[in-house]
C-alpha cells in the first residue's frame, strides 16, 4: 500500500517528503497549465487515489486547486474583456446545482466502499477518450482551436488575438439556436442570441461532473459552450474561467465542510503551479504549441492506463502497482513538461543565432 508515503506530520500534517512532492508535481502541472491551458486536476485527483487518499478528499483537494489557478487566470482575461458576466451568471445557477449532485453522489458511493473504484473507472474513460481525441487532433492538424486556462481544455494561442466578429457560430449552434426558443432568451456578447435553459443545461452538466470528479469541467464545458451555446472562443475561454472560479469555490467549500479538503496538499501544489505557470505562458511567446500537442495526447492515454494500473493494484492490494501506475501518472507530465522546456530553449537558442547572423 501506498498510505505509508502519506504519514502525517511535518508543516500543514503532511510530511516534507509529501511536501516536496507536491510542490514537484504542482510545479510541472503549472508548465503544463501555463503553455496548453489545462488545469492539470485531471492529474491531481487520480495521483491522489493512488496515494490512498479517500475519495471525498482526493476530489476536494482536486477542486480547491482548480479554484486557485482559475482565479489567476481570470484576472488575465478580465483584462483582456473576455469575460461574458451574463453568460457566467447564468452558468453559476446551473453549475452549483449541478455540483451538489455530483458531490452526494461521491458521498453516497464512499459510504458503499466504492467511491474511488467508480472515480477511478471513469477517470480511464475520460483521460483516454480526451487523450485519443488530443492525439487525433495532433496528428491531423485539426481540432476545435479553443481553450480555458485552468479549465482543462487545450488553449489556442492565436485565438485571443482576433476579433468577436470573425468567429463563425458553428452550424449545431445555429441549429440548437433556431429549435430550442423556449424564454427567457438572452443576448450574449458576440451577438449570440439564445435560449437560457441551453446555457443551464449545459452548466449542470458539467458541474455534475466537477462535483463527482474534482475537475473543472472545461474540456468538455468549453466544447460545449462553443458548439451548442455559439459562444466565440475568446469569450468562452474568459468566462469558462469566471465560472470556474465560483463553482470551485463552492466545491472547495463544500467538500470542506465535510473534512475534504486537506490544505496540506493543495498550498504546496498551488505554490509549485504559480512557479511552473509563469514558465509555461512565456513558452508561448517562443514554441508553436501544435509541436509538442501529440506529446500531451500521449500523457493523456499514458494517464488513462496509469490509473486503470493503480486501481488494479489497489484491487488486488499489490503495492506494485499501485507504485507503478502513480509513477506512469507523474512521469507522463514531467515528460511532457521537459518537452515545453527543452523546446522553448532550443527555439531561443535558433532565434539567438539567426540574430547573430543577422548582425553580422
């Protein structure tokens, strides 16, 4: 078993050697969070059932990170005027309802034994359907071009630079927009005119499944606000984050409530993350994302397997593993981290030398 790595102790209860290897953790997931945009609660909750913590506090402490690193990134997109506050608040009613549903329900299963099975489970389903859509993408050059940073869907970096006039409303929206007419309907910023009860089923959705897994849902939400809602990229991004602030929030709270948040993991991974972030946006300036993306599909599908490995392992109480999958799970990111770097320094280095040259 692996509880023996998570003995008390030390600063927060936890010990420094978990300490450290939160802060180690955060700091990759921050890489990756500041260079694609994912929040990286994709990583942290599944690592944290696979170092025995119990369900209830894997998810919380996962929510409480993801409010900490949407706050960041909303102020950026605030400033940016990216954010819909009326799109957000209507997203908020929805979402929250949607939490409470998702939380009773990791509650009512921990009290059956099975909460980390099922979170387990459907955390291979969603790491590995994402990773393979990801990696497809990488590969063929597609994709749907749009992001929410900390809100677990990939960024496109050249998408915040172009005006709301040029984004087309894909065709589901419209059709979603011309059959679902049922009032209130509600004026969105890009000129998107649509049903209110779109945009609250949207958000339960998905806070069902912030709730139930710990995430911020923006790797499904922000599909979902682009091609059901018709919300431009840009927007979707800002207010995706907007929301995420306030339904991790309550998340966090919640599950505190109940002893499910254990601020001796989240500090470190957030002080680790802010330090990777900073880190991982300025690659942006330099790495053309499109390069590394089959990279981070592969961490996804490595990440799918890791877990199914732990939960295997936990199943069949071998200590092996459950070691081995938490390493796939951790190794998978830094590889991928240590891609970003290595790229961003070979570009700077090639820019560095065709400065030279130039000058001379």
């Amino acid at each position: 078993m692996l509880s023996s790595l998570v003995g008390g102790g030390g600063l927060l209860g936890t010990s420094p050697e978990m300490l450290a290897l939160f802060v180690g953790f955060g700091l990759v997931v921050g890489v990756l969070f500041g260079f694609f945009g994912m929040g990286g609660s994709f990583l942290v909750t599944p690592a944290l059932l696979m170092l025995d913590y119990s369900a209830p506090v894997a998810v919380g402490s996962g929510m409480a990170f993801v409010f900490g690193t949407a706050v960041i990134a909303t102020l950026k997109h605030h400033d940016l005027g990216q954010v819909d506050y009326k799109l957000g608040a209507i997203m908020i009613t929805g979402t929250t309802v949607g939490i409470e549903a998702g939380r009773a329900s990791v509650y009512y299963l921990e009290s059956l034994g099975l909460a980390s099975g099922v979170i387990s489970v459907a955390y291979v389903v969603l790491l590995g359907g994402v990773g393979a859509m990801v990696t497809r993408d990488a590969l063929t050059g597609g994709g749907w071009g749009g992001g929410g940073d900390g809100g677990d869907g990939g960024v496109d970096h050249e998408a915040a630079d172009r005006e709301l006039d040029e984004y087309e409303i894909p065709e589901i929206a419209e059709t979603i927009q011309r059959t679902v007419r049922i009032p209130p309907m509600v004026t969105l910023r890009g000129d998107v005119r649509v049903s209110a009860w779109v945009i609250t089923a949207v958000a339960f959705a998905t806070g069902v499944l912030s709730g139930f897994l710990g995430v911020g849902g923006g790797f499904i939400r922000m599909p979902a606000m682009i091609y059901a809602i018709g919300v431009p990229v840009p927007v979707a991004v800002g207010t995706d984050l907007f929301e995420i602030v306030f339904s991790g929030g309550l998340g966090s709270y919640l599950y505190g409530q109940g002893g499910g948040v254990n601020l001796g993991i989240v500090a470190p991974l957030l002080f680790g993350s802010a330090l990777g972030a900073r880190v991982g946006s300025a690659a942006t300036a330099v790495v053309d994302a499109d390069e590394i993306k089959v990279y981070f599909g592969g961490m996804l599908l490595v990440g799918s397997i890791a877990v199914g490995i732990g939960e295997v392992g936990s199943y069949l109480g071998n200590p092996t593993l459950e070691l081995l999958g938490l390493v796939l799970v951790v190794g998978a990111a830094v590889v991928v981290a240590f891609a970003v770097l290595y790229t961003t320094v070979t570009s700077l280095r090639v820019t560095r030398q065709q400065r030279t040259s130039a000058a001379d």
